[in-house]
C-alpha cells in the first residue's frame, strides 16, 4: 500500500521533498525506540509503544527512500551507461545491507538496544544530506535536461529551472515506477531496513 502511495504522490510531493519527509519521520522514529529501550522499563511504557513507532518507521522508509532510490537510479544516468551504473548502485547497495546486518549483533551487545538505535537514526542524518547537496530535483524533468545537467551542459541551470516542459517530458513517476517494481521495491531498499527488523526480533527473542 505504501508503494501505491508513493506512486500517486511522488510528482506532486516531488522526489527530494518525499525524503526530507520520510528520513525525517524514520529518524523520529529510531529516536523514540531507542529512548523506548533507554527509558521504558522504568516508566512503565508499553510494549505497544515500541511496535507503533517501528511501523511508523517501515512505513516512513517504505513511502520515501525504498521507492524514490529506484526512480531516481532509472532517470538520473545518461541512457549509454544506465544499465552498468544501476547494476553497480544496486550491487553497492546490498553491500551495505550485508555489511550493516552482520554487524548488527555486535552492536547490540556493545552498543546496548538503546545505542544501535540512536546510531541507526545518525545514521540517516547523512543521506538526507547528501540528498539536500548533492542530488538535483528531476521531478518534470526530461532524461535530456537531466543528463545535461550531470554533463556539466551550459544549460543545466536553466534546464533545471525551467518550470516548462520539453516537448519529450520524461513519464515521471509512471516510467519510473514501472522501472522501480521490475527492480523489486518493495524489497529493503536501505540496509537500516532489514537491520531494523532483525533487531526487533533479537530483542523479543531475549
């Protein structure tokens, strides 16, 4: 369900503003579970707390990141190496879920439950910005202004700043998410995901 509402919202929220949006509430999130380990036993906070917010987190991650990453991995390569850089990003990607998931336990003995969450919300701190400084708005963009931009093009500012459309308007999210489901978005697009989830499960499990 999140996905299809990612689809119908992406280019009227746009792509960066739907990860300022959802980075912001899955940090909220991370923050409020990792003070629910810090501080709940002793305030008498339900479990029901902690399930709650790691929903909101899922769902945050899910609307946002999990499927923007894909849209912008399909629209922001120029067309002769989008096949070989998308495989390399989504290979760079898995890595890192990999790397993040093994050392997972480790963090929750020496870090404590309470500090591997606060961690995995500073975590998140650098890709929102990245997205801010590094990463152009493509929303109603053209593949063309698009790749005139990263190719350092003379037009690029006024490319991207230019509130009318080419004739060739790249299908927004329409192409974009056809792309994003062939590439399995539903899937954890970001390594915290799945650390998230295995963390649950280690605590309830002791």
């Amino acid at each position: 369900m999140t996905t299809v509402l990612a689809l119908v919202i992406i280019d009227k929220v746009g792509r960066k503003k739907l990860v300022y949006y959802g980075v912001s509430g899955m940090v909220f999130s991370l923050l409020l579970i990792g003070a629910y380990f810090l501080f709940g036993e002793s305030l008498g906070v339900s479990s029901l707390f902690l399930l709650v917010f790691f929903l909101f987190y899922v769902f945050c991650c899910a609307v946002s990141i999990c499927a923007v990453v894909f849209v912008l991995l399909s629209e922001m390569y120029p067309t002769k190496v989008r096949g070989l850089a998308m495989s390399i990003a989504g290979f760079a990607l898995w890595i890192g879920t990999y790397l993040i998931g093994q050392l997972t336990p480790w963090m929750l003995q020496n870090l404590t439950p309470a500090g591997t969450f606060f961690l995995f919300a500073v975590m998140c701190v650098p890709y929102m910005l990245i997205v801010w400084k590094l990463v152009p708005e493509t929303t109603g963009k053209s593949l063309e202004e698009i790749e005139r931009y990263w190719t350092g093009s003379e037009q690029r500012e006024k490319d991207l700043n230019n509130n009318k459309l080419t004739t060739e308007k790249y299908r927004g999210a329409t192409g974009g998410f056809c792309m994003a489901i062939q590439k399995n978005v539903s899937l954890p697009a970001v390594p915290l995901y799945l650390s998230i989830i295995k963390t649950i499960l280690w605590i309830l499990r002791n």
